[in-house]
C-alpha cells in the first residue's frame, strides 16, 4: 500500500470532516449546490473536449464512411445526447413510463453505433 497505511483513513477523516461541516454551517446547503454546479460545468466541459480530440483523431475515418453510416452514426450520438441530457426529468417527472423511453433511447443509440461499428469493420 505505500510507505504510509493511514492515508486512506486520514482522506475518509477529510472527507467526513467536510460533509460534517456543510451539514451544520447555515447556508453549507448553498455552498455545496455551487460546488456541484462547478464540477458539472467541468465535467461537461471535459466530456465535450474528449468528444472534440475522438473526433479530431479519427476525422479522416468518420469521413470515409457512407453517408448513411455517417448520418446513423451522427443521429444515433445526439439520441444518446439527448438522453443524457433529459434524465432527470424522465425518471422523476414519468416515473415506469419515463425509465423505459430512457432506456430505449440509449439502447436504440447503442445498437446503431454498433451497426455503423460492424458496417465499417466488414467489406
């Protein structure tokens, strides 16, 4: 484990010594919705720059494909998107109803990456 064994205990200390800490201070409620909304934004922003160099990377192979592959494969990355992106209003707002669209969404858009995958890996 290292040269220090504690280290593990002491960063559960830290950790449980802040959620203690917004827990009791008045407006620690507030603090941590903008400290969740600043590691959103980051994590957003980090999954759109991963989805740019993806993209960079492999240009010259997305544009090779067939129009229809391409197409599909386009469509089915803004299904998945726009999946994502509704989430939380489809679980709490239509419950069942809402739960299974989502995963119909994502399965849908999975199945078609996977086609255009296949697709582009045979002759």
């Amino acid at each position: 484990m290292g040269p220090d064994r504690n280290a593990h205990i002491r960063n559960f200390g830290i950790v449980l010594l802040l959620a203690v800490a917004v827990w009791l201070v008045p407006g620690g409620g507030t603090g941590a919705n903008t400290i969740r909304n600043i590691f959103s934004v980051l994590f957003l922003g980090g999954m759109f720059f991963f989805g740019y160099r993806l993209y960079m990377e492999h240009r010259d192979t997305i544009l090779g494909l067939e129009e229809r592959q391409r197409g599909l494969l386009y469509g089915a990355s803004a299904l998945a998107l726009f999946a994502l992106i509704a989430t939380s209003r489809l679980w709490n707002e239509l419950a069942l109803l809402g739960g299974m669209l989502w995963l119909l969404m994502l399965g849908a858009a999975g199945w078609a990456i996977y086609s255009v995958w296949r697709s582009y890996r045979t002759y």
